[in-house]
C-alpha cells in the first residue's frame, strides 16, 4: 500500500502538448478514478504512472519516492489492461504466477500465492485452462488475478471494462470494488464511462485536454461542479444547459433566454451577465402556468418503469426531465417547468466557470 | 446451380494446372521404375517395372552415386543447419525492429530487401571472393553462411510482419511483470511466433536443400558436396545413367514433399500472415 503523488506532470509528444502540468495526490489505500473523454489525457497519465511513456516533465512519486528513472518493474505496480494481455500460450495459473516466477520466487510460495488469489476470484476450476478458453468475464479476472499474485503497492486499470457486455459490466464493477475493499491497496482506475466514475471511487478526477477540471468525491462533483465541463460530464442523462443574460429585479431572479425567462432563487452574479444555466434532469418538475414556471412543449415520453423521461421544447432549448412516477402526459401537450429550488447551477457563459449555487 | 458452375470452371483450370505440374513428376517416376533401354521407350508405363534402380542408389553401387549417403547427409546438414540460423537471425532481427522499435531498423530492413534487387546468380561471384578471402571455400560453412545471406531478409520480413500483428499489450504486460528483453523475447515472443517460425525455418531450410548454384561454386570435393551438385555431376559423362540420375532425384524430392505436408498448415497461415493489413 502507497500514496501516489503526481507534481507538476507534462508529457509531449513530439510537438504537441497532450498533458499540461497536472498536480493532486492519492492517498493510501484510496480507490481514484481517472475519467475523461477519449483524448483527455487519462490514459496516458496512467501509463506515465506505469513507466510505460517517458514523463515529459513534473515528478511521479511512489510512496514519496520519485519514480521517474525507475523501470516498471521496479516501481512494485500492477496494472490491468482493457485487453486483458494475458499471454495466450500460458495457462491461467502461468499467467498468475508469471511475475513471480521472473522474480524467481520459490516455486511453493509461487502456487500458493496463485491459489490464494484464484480463491478469491472464484478462479480455481479454471486453472489449468488456457485464456482462449475462458469468456470474457473470467478473462477479466485472471488479468486481476495477475494483479493480486504480485501483491503490489499500487494497482492501475486502464479501462478494463470496455471489452465487456453491459449486464457483465455492472456485475465486474461490483466485484472490483468488492476487492478493493478486501485488499484496501491504493487503486488508480482509468474511465471514460462516467457511471463506473461514479459508482467505483473513493474520489474522482475529471480530465479534459490534459488538464484537471476538477477533483473530488463523486457526490461532491455532482452537486458542486466547478465549471461547465464537469456538470455537463457527470450525470446521466446530462444536465440541461441554457445560455442567457442574468436579470435581477424587486428581489426576484432570472435567466433570460429568448423569449424565455427561467427563475431562479437569489444568488450571486451581476444583472445583465451572460450566464449558463444548468438543471440536471430530475430537479425539473412539471407544474402549471405562472410566475416560478416555464412553459414547453411536450416532445417525447419515454418511459422505463420506475422513471419517466420526458424531452420537452422550451424556446428554442430541449430540455430533458426525468420523474419518478408516470406522469399522464402526452406528446404535443403543453406544460410547465419549475426547478427545484436551489437546484440550479450559474456558470459564467465564457469561462464556464461556476458562479455559485443560485 | 451457381455453385455447381463455380465448381465446373474451377475444375477446368485445376485439372491442366495438375497435369502440367504432376507431368515431369510422372516422368521422374518412370524413369526411376524403368532399365535403361525401357527409359527412352516412350512408353506411359514399363513393360518390365523395376526397383533395382533404388537398389543401385542405396548401395552405391555407381561411380557417380559412390557417396550417396555422405552427400545425402550433408544436404541434411547444411539445410537444417540454414534453417536454425537463418529463424535466429530472423526473429532476433524482427523482435528488435518489430518490438522493441530499434531506431532505425525500418532502415536496415529496407536495406536488407534491397539485395533482392540483385539476382543472386550475380552476387556468386563476389560470394566466392569473399568465401575465398576468409578461406571457407570447400568448406560446408561457406554454404550455410551464403544461404543465410539469401534467406534472411525474406524471413526478417515475413516475421516482422507477423510480430507487428501481436498485441503491444503483451509486451507491456510482460515489462510490468518485470521481464527483461531477454525474457520477453525466449517467454512471450517465441512461443507466441510458433507458427510463423515453423513457415520461415521450412522456408531456409528447402532452399538450402534445393540450392544448387551457389552448392555448385563454393564446395568442390566429392565428399562436402550436397546432392544437387553430385546429380549435376551426373551430366559430365557422354552416356549419362539417366535412369539413376532420375531415382536419386526423387529420392531427393520426397524429404521436401514430407516436410511442407506436415506444415502445410503453418506455411500458408505464416507466409501470408501480414501480407495484407486486416
């Protein structure tokens, strides 16, 4: 177990700047999720942290070592890949006891290490059968059973679920995070799938373009993002976006946004600002005409049983609500909006960034 | 129906391109069945079909055929011996160019395809210069080590190509794990090249087996020379022996034939692996 601490990390490559200078630590025995569209940067960051790509500059350390100059099998890591990589000429307990056997382990400490961990994950009828043999889910867990043999200070996954089947997914996740809390070694895990973000860390770190948008713990992220980016990233469905001007009058806040003037409570923010406001879809609710409402226009219904979700035509804006419950409404039928009180975020409609909890 | 016609045109082509091909087989084979007077018969079968001709060659019991066994075997040698040497150059110079992305094996690779620029009927004389300057004429090394030569740059292609379709991930796995490039290569890489090293080592060794030009030019006594270059022998005489210088031929071919029949398998497979990105 170890805390990792990144300082100052750039990587380049070539001319072109892909990382620029990101710096948060993970505490030990912390569960942390990497996530960010493809492109961001997360990836590479987690390979940086792997000794698999040179860091361009800035400090990794392991345990308050500095680890730039040391080669990945000297950083005491073990990383999971999205395609498994397991060697497909060795069988499952070859595969397990790969690393050690390099290490030139004793040969007993070898098997009993492999069928510690294959016990762990329900592993041992496979044992002797090769990768090629194995569906996808079991594929999975002898590449982190791989991981565990070596009992290493950090373990890394780069995406390990992409390659599996939606049902097989949540089942998969579950047991990552079981196995964290069973084994409690610090944990960097690397998605773009916002849901895994949410349901797996310990805390998050968003990434965009090679920067940290914002780092924190999942609930934190969704009830306080720091700017656009993030509110928009986390949630499903997304949080809706309207760009407007900030009006302040007689005590009453709105956002006026073409013909549409969008209350809100009393808050910060300058009258005639341009703003963005941003609703997640289950603080909207319908209501009748009036003064704390918006009128739309019913376009879709979707219903999925415990929920509803409704896509509705405000202005020139489509706005996605989502109900417990299945409201009697129909496509085409006119209806009003009214956001939860203090549940809209301001962002200021330039930089993004968060104006405060309206 | 379609099927049917598909099948009837392919067997229009497929039943000459087997006569054409299967034809001077068929001939090489009266010939070894045959006495001498019967051999220029022209006759499609022999009156009087006889083994004596196998005999003959198996007891050396003709001048030309006094070191049968002997040449025999240093065919065997020295193909095998091309064959190893050749998969070790090979797969060490595709790991490193392929792998571990040497700087500027792309080059060197290049480089090496260029020599096939030069038919190897003209680089047998420099061949010869050099075998002399190092004094390995006569010497069966000089023949392995020209064949190499000639085999290499093919096998360092076709075993690129095929590393360049394994999973980087494997790789990097492997380093995580704590292998070095050593163990990556005699661990990971090998095995995992089985199939590919089986089509390239049967690749050098048949065309060591089948050399004759450079067998020819670089060995001269009776006693290091492989077969080919005795059977060529076979010719200097006005009243050749036909008959023998056909048995020991097809004698000669069936090693080959038994060879590519058990990797038939891999041969396609490797050959042809990577020649097209999928």
């Amino acid at each position: 177990m170890a805390s990792v601490s990144f300082q100052n990390i750039e990587k380049t490559f070539g001319t072109t700047k892909v990382i620029h200078g990101i710096s948060f630590d993970i505490h030990d025995g912390e569960f942390m999720v990497l996530v960010g569209p493809s492109g961001c940067g997360k990836s590479t960051l987690l390979r940086m942290l792997a000794g698999l790509e040179e860091i361009s500059g800035g400090t990794i350390a392991i345990d308050g070592r500095a680890v730039n100059d040391v080669d990945s099998k000297d950083r005491d890591i073990a990383m999971v890949f999205q395609s498994y990589a397991l060697y497909p000429h060795m069988t499952v307990r070859d595969n397990m006891g790969f690393s050690l056997k390099l290490r030139k382990a004793n040969p007993a400490v070898i098997t009993e290490r492999v069928t510690k961990a294959a016990k762990i994950l329900n592993l041992d009828p496979y044992l002797e059968r090769y990768p090629r043999e194995l569906s996808g889910g079991q594929r999975q867990r002898v590449a982190m059973g791989r991981a565990i043999v070596r009992d290493p200070k950090v373990f890394l996954f780069d995406e390990p679920l992409s390659n599996l089947d939606a049902k097989l997914r949540v089942q998969m996740r579950s047991e990552i995070k079981a196995l964290h809390q069973r084994l409690k070694t610090t944990t960097v895990y690397v998605t773009h799938d916002q849901i895994e973000a949410m349901t797996m860390a310990d805390r998050i770190v968003v990434m965009h373009d090679g920067r940290v948008e914002q780092i924190g713990e999942p609930l934190d992220l969704y009830d306080k993002p720091d700017n656009l980016f993030v509110a928009q990233f986390i949630g499903s469905p997304a949080m809706n976006v309207v760009n407007g001007s900030l009006r302040r009058s007689n005590g009453h806040a709105y956002v006026e946004c073409g013909s549409v003037n969008w209350p809100i409570p009393p808050g910060p923010g300058a009258d005639g600002q341009a703003v963005a406001l941003g609703v997640r879809p289950e603080h909207l609710a319908l209501a009748g005409a009036g003064r704390e409402s918006v009128p739309g226009e019913i376009i879709v219904v979707e219903p999925t049983g415990a929920e509803t979700e409704l896509l509705v035509q405000v202005g020139d804006a489509q706005i996605t609500l989502v109900t417990t419950g299945r409201p009697n409404v129909n496509p085409g039928e006119k209806v009003g909006l009214a956001i939860d009180p203090g549940a809209a975020h301001l962002f200021d409609a330039k930089s993004g960034q968060r104006l405060a909890t309206a | 129906m379609k099927r049917a016609l598909t099948e009837a045109r392919l067997l229009l082509i497929g039943i000459p391109v087997a006569i054409w091909t299967l034809l001077p087989i068929y001939h090489l084979f009266l010939f070894s069945i045959s006495t001498k007077d019967e051999a220029f018969s022209g006759r499609l079968w022999p009156e009087h079909p006889t083994l004596r001709n196998f005999s003959i060659v198996f007891h050396q019991e003709h001048y030309f055929l006094n070191h049968f066994w002997e040449q025999l075997w240093n065919s065997l040698v020295i193909a095998v011996a091309v064959g190893f040497l050749t998969l070790f150059i090979a797969a060490s110079a595709a790991f490193a160019i392929s792998r571990l992305k040497t700087r500027g094996g792309r080059t060197i690779l290049n480089f090496a395809l260029f020599t096939y620029f030069i038919p190897a009927a003209f680089l047998a004389v420099p061949m010869y210069k050099a075998m002399g300057t190092y004094g390995l004429l006569n010497h069966q090394s000089a023949l392995i080590l020209a064949m190499v030569t000639i085999a290499a740059p093919y096998a360092i292609w076709v075993l690129k190509q095929a590393s360049d379709k394994l999973p980087y991930e494997l790789d990097e796995a492997a380093k995580i794990d704590g292998a070095s490039p050593l163990q990556l290569f005699r661990l990971v890489y090998l095995p995992l090249m089985a199939p590919s090293l089986v089509a390239v080592g049967t690749y050098a060794l048949l065309l060591a087996w089948n050399e004759y030009l450079y067998a020819f030019l670089l060995l001269s006594k009776d006693t290091n020379i492989t077969l080919p270059v005795a059977l060529g022998h076979f010719l200097s005489a006005d009243d050749s022996p036909w008959e023998l210088l056909m048995t020991t031929g097809l004698i000669y071919a069936l090693p080959p034939a038994a060879i590519y029949y058990t990797f038939k398998r891999y041969m396609v497979s490797g050959l042809t692996s990577g020649a097209v990105k999928s």
